[in-house]
C-alpha cells in the first residue's frame, strides 16, 4: 500500500481528521462541526472554537483511523493546518499534530489551508479518473476567503507524480467573504446560522417570485479580479429597514428559530414571495459575480480549467451557472463534491502528500501563522 497520510483541520469551526493513501484515495475522513455552539451567537466565537477544538480532537482521530481500519504506526507521515485561520484553532490541531509526530517518530508537514481546497478538486476529479488540466484558475470561496488564484505546476514535478502546485493570486474580496455575506443577509432577515444552505433552498424555491428590488453588478476599481460584497450586503440590509412589511414575517421566524424550527420546510411557509424573491436576487448578485469575475480571469490567462472550492462551491446556483458557462465558453469546470467542498481534513492529507514528496517538512518549532498567504 502506498504513502498513507493523516491530515489534521481546525482552522476554523470544523474539526476534522482523515487519512488519504498516496494523495488521492481517501481512506477515511470525519468532521466534527461546531454549529450547534456557535449559532447562537450568529458567527464563529473564535475562544469557543479553540475549546470545542480541545474537546474533539482526539475523538475525531481515533475515529479516522478506526474508518481506516489502520494504527498510528501504519501512517507515513502527519499533515497538519498551519494557517490562514483562528490562532487559537489552529494551535490546537499543531499541537497535537505536532506531538503525534514526534512520539511515532513520523514527518510532520505543514499544510496551508488554501492549498488544501485546491487540493480537494484533484481528489475529487481523481474519484472519478480524471484530471483537471493546468494552468486552472481557482476559486476559492468560503465563509473566511473569496480568493482567486491561478494554478499551475511545479517546474520540476507534475501532479501526476504527486508534484507540487505553484500559485499566483489574481484578485480576492476587497471587504467580506461571499459566504460571510450570506451568513450576515441570513441573519437579518432572521434566517438563522450559517446562512449558505438556507438561502441556497429558498433561492431555487423562488420559482417565478419577482425581486422587490434590483442589484446591478458590483463594480470595483482598480483590479477588475477583486471582489466586494459588503455593498451588497448593506443594500439588502437597508431594503428590509425601508419596508416595514418585512418586520413581521422576520420576528415570526426568529420566534421559529428559537422553538429550534430552523428546517428549510419549517421556514418555507414563514416566508412570503416578497421575501424569496429578495433571496433569489441576493443570490443572483453574488453568484453573477463570483462567475463573471473567474471567468474573465480563466480567459485572460487562457487556462485550460477552472477550479471552484470552499463552503460556497457547495452553492446549486453556483454550481448550475458555472456549469451553463462553462459549456459555451468551452472550458472545464470542476467543483468538488459538496463534503470536500465544505472544511475538511482529507484536502489537507492530500495536500501534505505533494509537500511531502518535496520533501517539505516541519520541526517541533512549528507555529500557527493566522494570516498565512499562498501567494
Ligand atoms: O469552507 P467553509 O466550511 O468554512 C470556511 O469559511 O472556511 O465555508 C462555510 C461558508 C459559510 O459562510 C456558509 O454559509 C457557506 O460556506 N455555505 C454556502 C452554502 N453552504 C455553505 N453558501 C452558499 N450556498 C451554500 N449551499
Ligand atoms: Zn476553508
């Protein structure tokens, strides 16, 4: 059997262990979300996150490597997130990660958090034997990042023989993140926590609902590659203020919200077409961007794919449009599927593959870096 690999995710509010034979097969992965801790209070508590962290990573190891029907020993080496992410979150992945490594003996390799949803692509692709081609640009687009990069190979290796990737940014948000951005719209309009999925259902259940009020696209100067979404954002937030008819129909789904009704079919019915036809435009704006803006960017460099990843990605507009545009611009697009979409550690094993194959490695002085950039 080939290099097996245990990866190691807590940059943020999802705990998560895998382990992935050779970068490609994943042997098992679990993710332990902390949703239900951070509802509440409508966003990630970062002291929360480091003791739910605590609390869940040695469960959530053992368990991956029950999955994997494998003992430490069996492992080849330890990937761990080194960052972008909440410094205490990461701490406590490092931490351990980086104590599993030196009492089996074993490499430790630190994995940039980004590399790992590029890196969840390939697996992807992988399970279904193909593979995207480079140079691709990448979207990476999630509740902390709206970032896109171009990808292409390492000179010396290609990824065939697990090689590593080369990345250049070429635009990302100017203020909040497209998933940050429906987390906050979800929120005012009384919508619960996270946001993302909610409104992505009552979205597609808009049918022909007309839209109370129209966003034209969000114009940005200077980078025609970076995004914004803060004006958005604000323009749904004045929209609701400046008609009262919104009011009641939002405290009734809070009032939901706290008998723990928060299922889509529980809020359909406390929703009025007004209101999904709101969310459908919202939803419009944001995907119209993320897709024109990655695609002017995939012309420009003239890449051979494009390559969508993050929380977001799990989006069905998103994935529909991109889709669509694909087609008739005559360009690949993959996405992962919606479990390697969302934060996990499999993309971070798969990830640690490549730099493990480099020979890039960590020592016991590794430390989380909270703003670690991949260009
Ligand atoms: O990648 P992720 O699990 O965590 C990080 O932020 O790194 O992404 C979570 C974000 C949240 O903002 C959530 O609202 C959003 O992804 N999200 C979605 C969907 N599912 C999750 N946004 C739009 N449509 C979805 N279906
Ligand atoms: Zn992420």
């Amino acid at each position: 059997m080939g290099v097996r690999i245990l990866g190691i995710e807590s940059s943020c509010d999802e705990t998560a262990a895998a382990v992935v034979a050779d970068g490609r097969e994943i042997l098992s992965s679990v993710v332990a979300s902390q949703i239900d801790v951070h509802r509440k209070y409508g966003g990630v508590v970062p002291e929360l996150a480091s003791r739910e962290h605590l609390r869940q990573i040695v469960p959530v190891v053992r368990k991956a490597m029950a999955q994997a029907g494998l003992q430490l020993g069996d492992l080849d080496a330890i990937g761990v997130t080194q960052g972008p992410g909440l410094v205490g979150a990461l701490l406590v992945g490092i931490t351990y990660g980086k104590t599993l490594a030196a009492a089996l003996g074993k490499p430790l390799v630190p994995v940039n958090h980004l590399a790992g949803h590029v890196h969840a692509v390939f697996l992807e692709a992988h399970k279904a034997a193909r593979s995207p081609k480079l140079p691709a640009v990448c979207l990476i687009v999630s509740g902390g990042h709206t970032v896109l990069y171009k990808v292409k190979a390492d000179q010396n290796s290609c990824y065939g023989d697990g090689g590593v990737f080369r990345y250049r940014k070429l635009g990302q948000t100017r203020d909040d993140a497209a998933g940050e951005a429906y987390d906050k719209v979800a929120k005012l309009l009384g919508l619960g926590y996270p946001g993302g999925p909610i409104l992505d259902r009552l979205a597609a259940a808009a049918n022909g609902a007309a839209a109370p009020v129209k966003f034209g696209p969000t114009k940005t100067r200077g980078n025609p590659l970076d995004f914004s979404f803060s004006g958005l954002k604000t323009a749904v937030l004045y929209h609701v203020k400046e008609n009262a008819e919104y009011a009641a129909e939002i405290r009734a789904r809070e009032e939901a919200m706290g008998r723990g009704e928060r299922k889509f079919e529980q809020l359909l019915p406390l929703c009025s077409p007004r209101t999904l036809g709101l969310v459908r435009e919202f939803q419009n704006a944001v995907v119209r961007d993320l897709v024109e803006r990655t695609l002017a960017a995939a012309e420009e460099l003239a890449a051979a794919s494009i390559l969508v990843s993050g929380g977001v990605a799990a989006n069905s507009q998103l994935r529909a449009t991109f889709g669509e545009r694909a087609k008739s611009s005559g360009i690949e697009v993959f996405f992962p599927s919606r479990a390697l979409s969302t934060d996990n550690a499999a993309m971070i094993a798969a990830a640690a593959f490549a730099l493990f194959r480099a020979g890039i490695l960590a020592d016991t002085s590794l430390n989380a870096d909270p703003s670690l950039s991949l260009a």
